[in-house]
C-alpha cells in the first residue's frame, strides 16, 4: 500500500511542472557551491574559506524550505480533491496519511541536504557532522510543509505563506555575526540551530555553545514546532 501510494506521490510531482522543479532544485544548490562560487572567487578575491559558514548556511537552508513547500503544495491539492475528507473513513487514517507524506518529505530533504553540503566540499566538514546538521536541518521540511496548510486554504494563499516563511531564514544568517549571548535573539528561528552548529565547526569554540550543545537544544526545539504545527493542521482540517 505504502508502495503505490509512494509511487502514485512520485508521478504527481512530476506531472506537475513547478513541483517537478522544486524535486530537483536543491541539486543547483551543490553546483553552485561546488563549481560557481569558486569560479566568482578565482575572478574577484572573494574569500570561500572566510565566509564557508556563511555559505553553507545559505546553501542548506533552503532545501527544507523548497521541499517543505513541495509537499505542502501537494497536500494543498488534496484538499481541493477532497482527498483529507475521504481519508477520515478508511483503514489508513489521517495521522498515517500525513505522517508517511512527512517521513517521504524528511528523507528526501535529508539525502538533498547531505549532498549539498558534501558535494559543495566546503568548510571540509566531516560525514558525522555532515549527516548530524542535515538530519537536523531537514526536521525543517515537513515543518514548512504543515505550517503553509494550517494557514492557507489554496496553492495561491500558500505562495503567500511560502514566501513568508521564506523570511525566517534571514535571521539565521544574520545570527552568524554574533558570537556572544546576543545570538539567542534570533533562536526563535527553526534554522538559527543548525545555522549556529555549522558555524561552529568552521570557526570552533569561539561560539556560545558547543557543536553538540547546538545540535541537541535545535533537535528538541524542532520537534517541538513540528507537534504544534501538526496539531494546529489537524484542528484546522476538522473545523
């Protein structure tokens, strides 16, 4: 059952052209920092190895976002489709319904995430900690794909929520010029976490916390926006 319906969610993204685009967007991400940023950096002096933290956090950052949006754009049409309605009264259920589409969401976001940041080969970051920030970052996605739900009713009033979602992801980076307690001002950012424990690995302990410090409190805190983003779609969808 798991496998067709995986199947069946596999052609729908691809039949549709923004979502077929969104499936393979993050690969730009890897190419661009494998091959473009160097190429910017031989022809102007801009420093890789000085802003590497920077760098990759933007690069991470936002595959969960494009995949989050992937999956919320999908569910979106099942709402349309009435397809959350009809799920209600069979063996399934909602809960397993959603959280197979959040396990697919996790799992590509995390294998997308991995290779960015190992295909980049910036920061020369060990596998370990490569596959410790990508799990990290990609509790993110089903995250985003829950919240453009809970808050908009078609594909159109999800751009909206997409695109203010989007905005978050600025105060992690801004978050990397500080070193001290003033950081945690923009901890509420799901991605401030990861953001920060990349940034720990390339500048070392000069941070607040420790790598593992980072990884742990940002692993917690997801986990929990994710329980509040689910509960607040399922109320939604029952109202």
């Amino acid at each position: 059952m798991y496998k067709s319906f995986l199947v069946s969610e596999w052609k729908k993204w691809l039949r549709d052209p923004l979502l077929k685009f969104m499936v393979f967007y993050p690969i730009l991400f890897g190419v661009v920092g494998r091959y473009v940023l160097p190429l910017i950096a031989e022809n102007t002096g801009f420093s890789i190895g000085y802003y590497a933290d920077l760098i990759i956090v933007i690069l991470v950052l936002l595959v969960p976002h494009v995949y989050g949006a992937l999956v919320g754009f999908s569910i979106l049409d099942d709402r349309d489709d009435h397809i959350l309605t009809s799920i209600h009264v069979t063996p399934l259920g909602i809960h397993q319904f959603l959280s197979f589409r959040m396990a697919v969401v996790l799992v590509l976001s995390f294998i997308a995430t991995t290779y960015v940041i190992w295909f980049s080969n910036i920061g020369d970051l060990s596998l370990g900690n490569i596959l410790a920030i990508a799990f990290l970052v990609s509790l993110a996605a089903p995250m985003t794909g829950l919240f453009i739900n809970a808050l908009a009713k078609n594909k159109i009033e999800g751009f909206a929520v997409m695109k203010g979602a989007g905005m978050i992801i600025i105060f992690p980076i801004v978050s990397l010029f500080f070193l001290d307690s003033k950081e945690l001002f923009f901890s509420f950012a799901p991605g401030f976490w990861p953001a920060k424990a990349i940034s720990s690995l390339i500048r070392g302990d000069v941070l607040l916390l420790t790598f593992n410090q980072y990884i742990v409190i940002g692993l917690v805190y997801v986990l929990f926006l994710n329980a509040i983003v689910y509960k607040i779609f399922i109320m939604r969808i029952k109202v």
